[in-house]
C-alpha cells in the first residue's frame, strides 16, 4: 500500500508538471474537479511539514496553478502588463484589504503563530487567484463547470450505494446512529452538499448555452440526479443554499429557457420529499430555532458574540477563535457529552466579526460589492469571439457564465453559515479569478484599454 501511495503521488506530481508546462489553463478545470476529492489526502503517502502543502489533490493543483504562473510570468512581458491590470482591479484590492486586515491583527492577536499560518494561507489562495486571472483562456471558460457539473452525476452512484448501505468508503463514523449522512468523497456531508449545489448551478448554465436538443436534454435529465443526491446528503444547509441559488438565477437571468428546467427542478424537489419523508423531517428542524438545530451551534453563536461586544472594532485575531475561546470564553460551552470536542466556529459571518470585527464585517462587505459590481461589468462586455463558439442565446453569453461564477461565489458563502469554508474554499477563488479574466484579458476582443473603462 505504502508503495502505492508514492506511485499514485508522482503519477499526479507528473500529470499537474506536464499540463503546467503544456497547457496550464487546464490546470484550473483539475482544481475544480479535486476539490471534490477530499479523500486523496489518503491517497497520498506521509510528506512530512513541507510536504503538507502538497499533501491531497486540490492541494498540488493549486501549487502547480501558482508555480505555472510564475513560469509564464517569468516568459512573458504581456503576462506582466495583465497582472498590473489584475491588481488594480477592485476586486484584487478588496481581498488585499482583507487579507492586510488579518496581517495587522498579528499586533494584537491571541496566538500570533495561528495567525500568521492564516496570513500565509490567504496571501497563498489569492497568488491562485493571480495565477487564475493570468492562466485562464477564452477556449476554457467552461470547462470548469462541466468538471464540477460531471463529476457531481459520477458521483451519484456512490451517494446511493452509502445511503442504502451505510457502507461509507471513507469516515465511516457518519453512517452509525438513526441518520446516516453520506460524505461519498468529501469530509463532510455539508461540504459535499455543497459542492452538488454548485454542479446543479453548472449543469443550469451550460443547459442554456449549449447548441443541441439532445445536449441541453442531458444537462437537464442529470438536474433530477444531482437533486436526488443532495437529498440523501440530509444537509439543511445544502437543501436553503439551492433554494436562495435558484431564486437569485431566476432573478439574474429573467429567461423561459432557463426558468422551465428550475420549475421541473422545484417539482422534482417536491416529488423527492413526499417520497423521502425523513428529508422533509430533516428540514422542519430549521423552524424551531437556533437551538433546535443543535447545541454546538447554538454555543457557540453565544461564544462568538461575546468576542465581537468585548472586541467590537478589531476582534481577537485572524485566527484566534479557538484559542480564545478555550481561554477566555469557555463558560459558554455547554457540558453535553457529543459537543465536548467542539472549539471551532461553523459560521464565517460570525467567525470574521468575532476575529476581525466591525473592520472585517466592512472589509467582507467591500469584497461583496467588488463581486457584484464584476459581474455587471462583465455583462456589459462583447465577448465576441467567445460567443461564436456557442448556440445564439437570448443573453449575452459571457454575462450568462459570469453568473453561473457569481452563484458559486454565493453558494459557498451561504453553505459557510453553517460549515465554514468560505474563502478556505477554492472554488470562490476559481470563480473570482475567471470573472476578473473576462475583463482583464482579451475575452471577445476587449483592449486593456476596454477592460480599463469598465473598471473604473
């Protein structure tokens, strides 16, 4: 086994050296498609403290898309005009505040060496940011949907093997008591949630802009498949994180072509809970309250709110929830014995205002408005030359992908209320980074100068 492991690592250290040097815009489709693939960590063969930066897939992806970067960079002099542009762009200068924000926290912070790893592993997520805005071309916009849009219906099969077995291939723990809640390959039944959540946004977005009846028939057979296992997921988040996506994709794109298939969505919704009562049983938990959800939650919220009253302006720390918790807050744990291990926050509003506060909450909030205000601009681009290769589509088809990258942004944000991961997750910096390319690199035919205009 242990020399499985070492030939399954230099395969994949081969495969993301190969495509890094060959094509490394495709680099961003495998990080979207091993993200899905928490469980590699097992995969891989113990790589010591260095090696924990490349220790699962996603992992050594997102370093091959970082060092791919810097190649090109290196080789390129219009690679470094465009990263200038990528800098200057509100929404680089957002996440620079935020991530400056977390620095400056080391003055005062709880425990400066847990911030300073959060530091570094921001400031590492937004050089896959750059290396996104840098990597990507026009040929591969899609392609990370349709990873995430696949990968999700191949991995159905297993969601219904788990549910009837209740036997888990990995953490197996999440199948023993009354509800098993199947992870298939992610670590958590949430995050996996989640992840189907955003293969439904995808499989939405290409069904719209795909050319063939029989293509946009498959995209919207698959709609019932992925359903069906976010159902047997059980998540509450997963089930309101679809509900708010769809609602706003109805919004955002006002169309019948898309608004038919979310209307069979919701009627397949339907069908499932009347046939699965234990989904709908599942739910109603979220109308009793806070405390009904269960008490780690309910503690902790408590926990987080003192921290942000007694730190309102800067909070604890990036960081220094945990440790401030067990240090200074620990009367607020309940003593039952399933939540005694539980230290750490599950909600990134509440996680940010209690390390960072009032400053943090605004900094999020600017990197929102920086969000929004991309996509519209990326609305209002040509994309020419990236339409051509698309079915003629009642929308501009470059502002139907840059939402279908908003509705990652937003699904992952919701689902972080109650799992955490927000900007943890990859996926956000794969879609903040592909919006930001379609203005700052020549998608459609747009100048820097263009690109300079709608910036602002």
């Amino acid at each position: 086994m242990f020399l499985i492991k070492w030939c399954f690592f230099l395969f994949s250290l081969g495969v993301v050296v190969y495509f890094g040097w060959k094509k490394p815009s495709v680099l961003i489709s495998f990080l979207a498609g091993s993200v899905a693939l928490d469980i590699s960590i097992t995969w891989f063969p113990p790589l010591g403290a260095v090696g924990s930066q490349i220790n699962s897939l996603a992992r050594l992806c997102t370093v091959g898309i970082i060092a791919a970067a810097l190649w090109v960079l290196g080789r390129q002099p219009e690679k470094r005009r465009q990263l200038k542009t990528v800098l200057r762009h509100p929404l680089s200068i957002a996440l620079l505040i935020y991530i400056g924000l977390g620095a400056l926290s080391l003055v005062y912070t709880i425990d400066r060496l847990i911030t300073l790893g959060e530091v570094f592993r921001l400031l590492t997520l937004f050089a896959l940011y750059l290396g996104i805005c840098l990597l990507a071309e026009p040929e591969s916009l899609l392609l990370p949907l349709k990873v995430v849009h696949w990968l999700g219906v191949a991995l159905i099969p297993l969601t219904v093997y788990e549910g009837l077995t209740r036997h888990f291939i990995w953490r197996g723990y999440l199948a023993e008591g009354e509800i098993a809640r199947v992870n298939a390959t992610f670590v958590d039944p949430n995050i996996f949630a989640r992840y189907l959540v955003l293969g439904i946004v995808a499989s939405l977005i290409l069904q719209y802009l795909c050319r063939k009846p029989g293509e946009r028939l498959v995209y919207f057979a698959s709609l019932a498949g992925l359903l069906a296992a976010l159902a047997i997921t059980l998540s509450r988040s997963g089930v309101v994180t679809l509900a708010a996506v769809l609602i706003l994709m109805c919004l955002l794109i006002r169309r019948k072509r898309m608004l038919q298939p979310i209307g069979v969505l919701a009627v397949i919704g339907i069908v499932i809970l009347a046939l699965r009562p234990t989904v709908w049983q599942r739910l109603l938990t979220i109308r009793n309250g806070l405390g009904a959800l269960d008490e780690q939650r309910a503690y902790l919220f408590r926990a987080s709110w003192a921290m942000f009253r007694d730190h309102p302006l800067l909070g604890v720390g990036l960081g220094g929830f945990q440790k401030s918790f067990t240090t200074n807050y620990l009367s607020y744990k309940t003593a039952i014995p399933y939540v005694q291990g539980v230290t750490l926050s599950h909600t990134t509003i509440l996680t940010i205002a209690a390390e960072l506060g009032i400053v943090g909450l605004l900094a999020l909030a600017w990197v929102w408005v920086s969000v929004l205000r991309t996509l519209k601009r990326v609305g209002k681009g040509k994309f020419n030359s990236f339409a051509k290769d698309l079915s003629m589509v009642e929308l501009n088809p470059g502002y139907v992908v840059g939402v279908g990258y908003f509705l990652w942004i937003t699904a992952v944000f919701i689902s972080s209320q109650s799992e955490a991961r927000f900007f943890e997750d990859p996926m956000i910096w794969i879609s903040m980074g592909t919006m930001v390319y379609m203005l700052a690199g020549k998608v459609g035919g747009e100048t820097r100068r263009e690109f300079n205009d709608t910036a602002g």
